[in-house]
C-alpha cells in the first residue's frame, strides 16, 4: 500500500513539475517579447501619466508665481483664473521670501478635469525686480487622479528668452503609485517656454513648448532614457500633448511617439527602431 503512495505522489509531483517548467517557458517566452520591445503601448501610457503630472505640478507653481510677478511688477490687480476656489493658496512673507501653501483638500477639480488633492509648498525669493528667480517646491500627502505622488522640483524662471516669452527650466523627480499598485518614477531636466497667452488672465489660452530630456524607471526597474527631439506643444486648454517627437530608449534601442498635428485627441504614433509605426491611446487620464 505505500509502494502504492509513493509511486502516485511521484507522479503526482512529476506531473507538477513538468506543468510548472511549461508556465515558466511561457512566462520567459512573454518576457522575451516584452523586452524585444523598447516600450509596450501599455507602459507608454502609464509614463505618459508621469509626464502629465510632473507637468501640471510645475505649471501651478509658475501660474502663482507669475501672478505673483506681474501684480508686483506692474502694480496691477492682476489674477490668474487657473485654480479653481477649491484650492485654498496661504502665502508667508519673511525678510526675505514668500511662502505658499496650495491646499487641494481631500479633493479638488481642475478646471482641465484633473482631480489634485493634498498640498504643493513653493516658495521664492521676496524680490519680485530679479529678471531671473528660483522657484522650490515639494509635496505633502499629494494626489493626482488617484496616483499617490511625492517628490520635489527646482524651476529656474527667466521673465524673457531671446524670443521675449517667459521660460523655466525645471529639475523634478516624483515618484508615483498608481491605484491598482503600479509604480514608477520619473526625473526630468525639461525647459518650457510659454508662448502664447502670457499675462491674459485666462488659463484656456496658455500655450507652452516644452523640450529637455527625462528617465522613467517603471516597477521592474527598467530605465527608459526620454528626450525631446521636436518640441512638445501644451495647450492648457488641452488634457493632451497636441504635438511634437519624444524619443525613448532602452537597452541601446531607440523608438519615437510622435504626439500628432495640433489635433487635441489622445491618440500619437509609436514607430519601433525596425520603423514599423502603429497607432497608440495616450491615456493621459482621459475618460471616455
């Protein structure tokens, strides 16, 4: 009778283990296609998320400041109309620097339809005459859309370019956890040159090139090296980038997505480095 046992359990475990080493296969098959891709449609919509919101995070923190600057500056009653009255700004002024905390509550709207809660912290020289100022800000118990966001970022601001527009340099890094426990993080070294709808008041208008480079690591802990090679066009009327070429690579592979011709949709096209192309949904939180 145990001879009996032990020749069924052999079985048993023999069976098991050839149904195990068949899964793995598979799972290296899987693995295998995956990484002979330099990005999945997939992951491009979740670094396309990251992207967006390391983006509007710095678009506050400029909106307040150049507020800020212009009522200063040209002793006007100048207000931005960016913000909606959900978000409760508190400003410190010491000897030397003003203070600002952005409050999104447990839930704040934008007027883009992206839901921010928790608080951004900026803060900035007093002196409002500097053509050139340093802009800091960090993050407590941030949210965007749901993803669970921390990190920090440092803007070099210039009043005008060569052009005459306003531009910023940022350097950010964030860190993001999505609701179904997707992670990634995202560092960027990214100028955005606003050129269009500058001291208007009205936040529809507000047009930005954006150009720079970015690393996007992803759960796994794949490196994505992003760079801007034709500038991203922003229109903050807008959830999505209109146009414009982003080149990432990975593992010394190059593909481009190329976000359209000023189309606001959310589609771009991804072109493999063998330069087949397809079609792709830029997520970019957008609900059908």
């Amino acid at each position: 009778m145990k001879k009996s046992l032990t020749k069924t359990g052999l079985l048993g475990w023999s069976l098991m283990s050839i149904a195990l080493l068949v899964s793995c296969e598979k799972n290296e098959e899987t693995q295998n296609l995956e990484s002979a891709e330099v990005i999945t449609a997939t992951e491009l919509k979740i670094s396309d998320e990251a992207e967006l919101i390391s983006d509007e995070i710095s678009s506050i923190a400029e909106d307040l400041y150049t507020a800020d600057e212009i009522r200063t500056t040209s002793k006007s009653t100048y207000l931005s109309d960016h913000l909606p009255d959900c978000a409760t700004v508190t400003t410190v002024v010491t000897d030397t620097t003003k203070e600002k905390t952005i409050d999104f509550g447990d839930g704040c709207e934008l007027r883009n339809g992206n839901v921010l809660s928790g608080i951004i912290y900026l803060s900035y020289l007093k002196d409002m005459d500097a053509t050139t100022k340093t802009l800091n800000l960090s993050l407590e118990n941030f949210t965007y859309n749901e993803v669970e966001v921390a990190g920090s970022a440092t803007i070099e601001r210039s009043r005008a370019n060569d052009n005459g527009n306003p531009q910023s340099n940022a350097v950010s890094q964030f860190n993001g956890v999505w609701p179904d426990e997707t992670t990634a993080s995202f560092s960027a070294n990214r100028t955005r040159e606003w050129i269009e709808g500058y001291g208007s008041g009205f936040w529809g208008d507000n047009v930005f090139l954006i150009s720079g480079n970015a690393v996007y690591t992803n759960k796994l802990g794949n490196v994505f090296q992003k760079e801007i090679t034709v500038p991203l066009r922003r229109e903050w009327s807008c959830r999505f980038i209109v146009s414009g070429v982003l080149a990432i690579t990975r593992n010394d592979a190059t593909a481009t997505v190329d976000f359209g011709d000023g189309t606001c949709d959310s589609t771009g096209t991804l072109t493999t480095p063998n330069g087949e192309s397809k079609e792709v949904q830029l997520r970019r939180f957008f609900k059908k």
